[in-house]
C-alpha cells in the first residue's frame, strides 16, 4: 500500500456477523505521560452505514448529553486503562457526561490514577466466584441509577460478566463492552466459557454492541461467541501528535545516524503476551555480528524478575537495559533507532503509533492490528511471531541500512500525522454514543 493511501478500515459502520467485510471504522485513543500518547484522525458527521441500509447524515443538534460509565477491574499503567481515562478527560460534558466504575480498584495506584473530572465508585470485588463480592452489585446498582447512566461501556471479561448483569437488572439501556485485543480468546477456559454465557444472557436483555480497535480484534469477537443481531463497531487507535512536533526532532527529520552505538527500544509493559524474553533472545544473536547494538526496554511488570536472569544468563548486561517505566516516552524514543514491538497477540498497539509519531522504524510480528497499520517495507518490517531468528535479522537488516531507516521512519511520520488526532477520536466516540443511545443518527466517516 503507497504510504498515502489511507487506513484500510476508514469507515465506521455497524458490523453483524453476517457482514462481508467487517470494516467499521477509524478512531484515535490518546495516550498519556503514564506509560504512552494517543490520537487518531476522523470525521463526525458522516457516513455510518449498515449492511441493510444507508443512514442520512444527520447533526447532533442540541440533544441532551448522553450518560456514560466506563466499567473497567482496576486503573493501572496499561494501554486501555489509559485510554479510558485520556477519554473520560476529553469529552464534552455538553454531549458525553462520563463516569467511572472500578470493579475492585482499591489498590493505592488504581488510587492514584482516578480522574478528578468525573464521578468513581470503587466496588472491591475480587473475584466473581464470591457470593459476598456479588453483594456488592447493590452499590454498582445505585451508582448507575444516581447518575442515570444511558451506556455501561465494560472493559474486560470479568466488568462484563459483573457490570453488564448489573446494569441490565437496573435498567441500564444499553451495555456496550471493548475488546482491544485482551480479552477472552487469551483468557483462561472458565473466563472464556463464563463470558460466552455473559454474552448470550446479555444479548436477549440488554447487550446492544461491542467495539474493538482493529479487524483481528473483531474476529477475536466473532470467534467468542458474539450475538449474531448485534453489531461490532471497529474504531481505530491513534496517536497525540503534540509532543513529537518540537525541535527535539529535528535530527530525525534530517537523516538517520550511520555510526553507532546503535539503540533498539521496546515500549510495552513487562507482561508475557509482549514476549521481551524473544527480543533478549534475539539480542543475543545480534551480538554475534554487531557488538554495538543496544536494547531498551521501557515497561515495567511481572516479567522483570524472569528477564532479569535471562539477561544475566546470556551474558547480555552491557547490551540489554531495562529502564522499568518511563515517564516521558517521547523523550525515550528520541534517542531509539529501532523500535520493536514482538507480542504474540495485539489488537491495534498505541506502542506502533508513538514509534511513527517518533520517525523511528518499527519492526513488528505478524499479528493481529501489527499487521494493519505497519506498512511492510515502507514504515518497517513484519517478522512471524516467536521467531527469535527472524527478528534479529530484521533488526541486522535495518542497523544497517541508515538510508532505508530515515526513508521510513519519514513515511512513518507522515501517515501518523496525516490519519490520526485526539480530536477527531472525541468526535467519533461522542457521535457512536449518542447514535446508540438513540439521540440522533448522527453518520460518521
């Protein structure tokens, strides 16, 4: 695909399983200093279209603001956490009016990460087999009927199988839950078997769409048992562009370092699904051909200890570093020539997005929303998953070639800057919520 072409899902439409193609649309999840940025770049007021019918374009007008609250376990460092909270700050209260239930959330950093703008009840369930944190269902029940909540948006199997019962007992309308790639296919058995039945009981009372960032995450959907009658709303991630527009990145717009040391860098939580044991792996074959290369790995997480030894083992301490969480990631890949993101499954990784914003080359495995948005050979390069070899010769491949990385890094930035934008991510979200909720059937683009 030539670099300015635009994203293959460019258009949001409601999807039923029946639907030949199950592109739905395009949006933009705004990342914050925690841990990553996000943007993305859409259109309100435009097309939405269904497999049945073309739906006029209409405006919001001056309805009255929908009440939405976002159901997520707990607040942490992570990508959808985040993105929840850079939502929930954005929104217009004249037209989304949010708030927040956290289905345990009692830890002192869940603590720390509320927001100040919006409404929080913290239920303290900790696990779904408790009859006692079921008794707990009475607090969410008053909750979401003080704030007449019109959406309960769920994040994650166990809000879902919590809050959606809830909710449609309390006379919620609508129940709407988000799959960005981390949900039921990769949870364990009775998770999965439990949330299929969540979605079937829902489906007949209450459970009105589910919404996911890219085309593998809806097939992940698809594949869990999703209602037939109702439809998947694929809503793109995207990147703020605001801290990669300054000086600092001037000698990146200008060309790629030829000499070394030579700096690849990671931004991904410590966690096993994002495989940093395959990146040490591939350092290590690195090391035999360049002994100036240096990995970075920016996260912190349960794998720290694990790494720790694999790295000590290998004899890899002057070559592999592990800076635990980064405050500033756009200050962290300045200094990166190579980026990498090597997860066995993502949905559309707001990682990838701060690496185009930054004009750095990404190499990335073959899954899930890698696939769509990393351009192969233009913006970087596509390797199998858990295929150490494949990735250290990717990374041996661009190392060098200072050309191709500055070629890419630049067609990065451009189709970064050109298809995403916290704005347009807002708009998109306040018009779906509105159009669910029947305010208007407002089209979008």
């Amino acid at each position: 695909m030539p670099a300015n072409s635009p994203p293959q899902s460019a258009r949001l439409s409601p999807t039923f399983v029946n639907a030949d193609d199950g592109h739905v649309g395009e949006f933009a999840a705004e990342h914050n200093a925690f841990d990553s940025q996000v943007d993305g770049n859409c259109d309100i007021d435009q097309a939405v279209t269904s497999q049945d019918e073309d739906l006029p374009v209409t405006s919001l007008g001056t309805t009255s603001p929908v009440r939405v609250c976002f159901m997520l376990d707990r607040l942490c460092h992570g990508g959808t956490e985040h993105w929840v909270l850079r939502l929930i700050h954005h929104l217009n209260r004249s037209r989304v009016v949010p708030s927040l239930c956290l289905l345990d959330g009692e830890d002192n950093l869940s603590r720390s990460l509320e927001p100040e703008n919006c409404p929080v009840t913290r239920l303290g369930v900790k696990s779904l087999k408790s009859l006692r944190d079921w008794a707990r269902s009475r607090q969410l029940s008053r909750f979401l009927r003080e704030h007449r909540v019109d959406i309960l948006q769920t994040h994650f199997p166990d809000s879902l199988n919590y809050g959606g019962v809830v909710a449609v007992a309390s006379g919620v309308p609508h129940v709407v839950h988000t799959n960005f790639g981390d949900d039921f296919t990769h949870a364990p058995l009775l998770t999965r078997t439990v949330g299929r039945w969540a979605n079937r009981l829902l489906a007949a009372k209450g459970l009105t769409a589910a919404v996911t960032n890219c085309e593998a995450c809806r097939q992940d959907v698809l594949h869990d048992g999703w209602p037939e009658n109702k439809p998947i709303y694929v809503v793109e991630n995207g990147i703020s562009l605001a801290a990669y527009e300054d000086g600092r990145w001037a000698e990146k717009d200008v060309e790629a370092r030829a000499e070394g040391p030579f700096n690849v860098g990671i931004v991904a939580m410590l966690r096993e699904e994002k495989c940093h044991d395959l990146l040490v792996q591939a350092a290590a074959i690195v090391r035999k051909t360049r002994d100036d290369v240096i990995f970075h790995l920016a996260g912190e997480g349960p794998m720290r200890t694990e790494l720790e030894a694999q790295i000590k083992s290998l004899n890899l301490s002057e070559h592999v570093e592990l800076h635990g969480m980064v405050g500033d990631v756009p200050e962290f890949l300045r200094h990166i020539d190579l980026a990498v993101l090597c997860s066995r499954n993502e949905g559309l990784p707001h990682a990838i997005l701060e690496y185009m914003a930054s004009r750095t080359p990404t190499i990335a495995t073959a899954v899930g929303g890698n696939v769509e948005i990393v351009q192969d050979g233009i913006i970087g390069l596509l390797v199998p998953p858990q295929d150490a070899q494949a990735l250290a010769e990717a990374v041996l491949k661009l190392v060098a070639d200072p050309q191709r990385r500055h070629e890419m890094g630049q067609a990065a930035w451009t189709r970064v800057r050109e298809y995403y934008s916290t704005q347009a991510m807002i708009d998109r979200f306040e018009g779906l919520y509105h159009r669910i909720a029947g305010r208007s059937r407002v089209t979008l683009k």
